[in-house]
C-alpha cells in the first residue's frame, strides 16, 4: 500500500492550466489519508496561485526542486559564479532570459517571451538592465531561458558544457532550466522523505516531462503521460494517455484495483 503520491503540475494534473472536477475531487479526497506533493517547475508563488484556485492543498516542491514548502522554507540556491556564467552564456546566444531570486522574477528585456510567461503563469515580472545585480542580492532558485522549440534544442547541446556546478534540462519544449547542480524533483522528495520518514518505494509518482525523469525511475510506483517527453516516458513504470485530461484519474482508478492506495 504506497503512502505517498506525487503530482507534476502542468501536462499532468493541469491542461492548459485547468484541472477537470472529477481529478479535482479524487486528490482532495486523496490528501485525507495519503501524503500529498505537488512539484512543478513553477515559482511557488505561482503553484500557490493555481492550487488555491482549486483548494486543493498539500506539500509543494518548486522550481524543479530548489525550494520546498513543508514545515518552513527549505531553499536550494544557485550561487553567484555560476549564476553569472549562465547569464553570460545566454546572452551570447541571443535568447529571452529570466532569473528567479526570493520567488520574484526578473526579466532583462520586455518582450513577447516575457509576457507570454506571465500570462501562463499568472505572475508578474520585473525588468532589469542587468540580472547579474539582482542574482547579488537573494537565493536564485533558478535561471530560465525562453525560446522556439528549435532555439532551445540547440542551446540545450551548448549547454552542457557551461558548468560542472550547474544541472540543465528542459521542462517543455520551449523552456530550459538552469539550477544547482543535482537539485530536481527526485532531489526534493528524498529530502522530504528523511524530514517526514517515508521510503521512495512507498511513493507514487505521475509526471511528463524531462524534469520530472528522474523521480519517475526512483519511485515505487510512476506513471508517465503521453504525449510527454521521451524522458519520462523511457522511465516511468507505466504509461498513460493525458490529451483528455483524464490520464492522472485512469492511473489513480489502476493503482486502487490494483490495491496499491
């Protein structure tokens, strides 16, 4: 019987950021007896914004790891270095640029990217001539660049070479992610694990996209969506169709006949 069950946000409990009645009602009802965590990619503020929407409530894991909200504030920064170097190499590139320091973000150009960002993620930004000087002055959770799926699959290839302090993946076609060396979700939930004393293998987990590969091969039990990246897909235990909507309430209808919550 798993004890834990771990959401992915969009692609996977959310479709275009909306979330049907019914899977609603399923995971609320889930947080009364299970341990409930929900991790994204997002800032936490925008997690926050989402969930409360709905009501729905639980443990938050955000930017791919990098701050979790249990008891308190437990934040994984990237440090200034490394920081610099990364917004170095995507000026060079010629790509929309964004910094998230203390859950605020900071733009260096107020572009189409920038306002496409907010508009999905229902949060504000703030333009900066230079986000080195903000990367100074709190916890960078995590550097992001915005572009073209094309744009982003070649920049991903320059990337890896960029630091052995820093991780690179993408979270959707169009966003690469620039954290702290091995922080992600798997990261974030083991450390969950030792402050609340469960096991991985008690853990179920759904997710989508490459961010979330890591923690689909380390858990008990997972479930990829389709379509997904081909990460998660390779590594999660089983598979299941998410363009209606309903991939998360087939999987949770598998696990229960399977009488595994």
């Amino acid at each position: 019987m798993k004890r834990v069950l771990i959401f992915d946000l969009d692609g996977t409990i959310f479709v275009n950021s909306k979330i049907s009645k019914e899977l609603r009602d399923v995971i609320d009802e889930l947080s009364k007896s299970k341990i409930v965590i929900f991790a994204s990619g997002r800032m936490l503020s925008s997690m926050e914004i989402l969930l409360d929407n709905y009501d729905l409530s639980g443990i938050k894991i955000a930017y791919n790891g990098a701050l979790v909200r249990y008891d308190e504030l437990y934040k994984f920064c990237l440090d200034y270095e490394n920081s610099i170097n990364v917004i170095d190499f995507l000026r060079m590139n010629d790509v929309h640029r964004q910094i998230y320091v203390d859950d605020v973000l900071y733009v260096e150009e107020d572009n189409e990217f920038a306002k496409a960002y907010s508009d999905q993620s229902g949060i504000g930004y703030n333009v900066i001539s230079d986000l080195k000087e903000i990367a100074k002055k709190g916890c960078v959770y995590k550097i992001l660049a915005f572009g073209f799926p094309e744009k982003i699959r070649s920049l991903k290839q320059k990337a890896k070479d960029i630091s052995n302090n820093v991780d690179v993946f993408t979270s959707s076609e169009l966003y690469l992610e620039f954290v702290k060396r091995g922080i992600n979700k798997k990261f974030a939930v083991e450390f969950l694990s030792q402050k609340i004393g469960f096991s991985l293998d008690e853990a179920v987990a759904f997710g989508d996209g490459e961010n979330d590969a890591e923690l689909l091969k380390s858990v008990g039990i997972s479930f990829a969506m389709r379509p997904g990246n081909e990460k998660s897909l390779v590594s999660a235990k089983y598979i299941t169709d998410n363009e209606d909507g309903k991939g998360v309430l087939r999987a949770i209808d598998f696990l229960k006949t399977m009488g595994e919550i």
